[in-house]
C-alpha cells in the first residue's frame, strides 16, 4: 500500500520522462517490433497529447527522415567519387613511375608528383570521410542536391 502512494507523489522532469519512455519503448519493441499509428494516437491519448501535434511530430519527423536519407546518398556520391580519384591517381603514378624506371634518370621525378598528388587526394579523403559539416561541406551538398533535382 505505502508503494502506491509513493509511486503516485513522484514527478519527474520533461527529460527523464523522455529518457524512461525511450528505455520502455526500447524493450517494448522485443516484444513487437512496430507501433501502429492507432496505438500512436492511443499512447498520446494516455499522455493527453492531441492528434493535431502527433500529426505534426510525425510531419517534422518524416522531414527529418528525408534529410537523413539525402545526407546518406551525399555521402555515397563522395566516397564514390573518392574512389574514381584514387583509383586515377593509382594508375597514372604507376605509369609515371614506371617511365621513371625505363628511362633510367637518376633523380626520381615521378615521386615529386606521386606526393604532392597524393597530399591532394589525401585532403579529398579527410573531406569526406571527417568532414560532415561546415561551410565547406554545405556548399557541396548544395551543389550536388541541386544537381540531383535536374536530373
């Protein structure tokens, strides 16, 4: 009896309540891996949460979504686009290095460029797989979002 009167004198800050919902929710779904939207509604019924700004969670959360998934395809495009570089570069030091050897020069030209070339594609490759936000990187995606809606 002393139980229940405790657990109903608690009260608990916005956060914490997000952060238990987010932990109950989270061994929910072993149970049942999806919440239908009825069970949605019902759930924001029980935390007295109207449809109207369930319906406009759920607008902001699908924009969020989309943002996620464009970010994703962003990042794909760059690492291929990386990886066309590099596979360039592999290919045209090799041959710089091997008419280097077949000319037989004693000071070894095609290593000035193999590493000024490759402090280049070094800096493409730390762009895009640390750099994930920035003037920088706004100005690409931009750019290549704008590209994908020519297309």
């Amino acid at each position: 009896m002393n139980i229940v009167k405790q657990s109903s004198t608690r009260s608990y800050r916005q956060e914490d309540v997000r952060e238990i919902l987010n932990i109950a929710l989270a061994e929910h779904s072993h149970v049942s891996t999806e919440l239908s939207y009825d069970q949605l509604l019902e759930i924001a019924q029980e935390l007295s949460i109207t449809p109207d700004l369930i319906e406009f969670a759920q607008s902001q959360w699908l924009d969020r979504q989309k943002v996620i998934q464009k970010n994703r395809a962003f990042q794909a495009y760059r690492r291929s686009k990386l990886q066309e570089r590099l596979t360039k570069y592999a290919i045209v030091n090799s041959c710089l290095i091997a008419l280097n050897l077949l000319t037989g020069f004693g000071v070894p030209w095609s290593l000035y460029v193999l590493i000024s070339w490759g402090l280049v594609r070094g800096v493409d490759a730390w762009r895009v797989f640390f750099q994930r936000q920035g003037y920088t990187y706004d100005r690409a995606f931009q750019k290549w979002e704008y590209q994908q809606q020519k297309m």
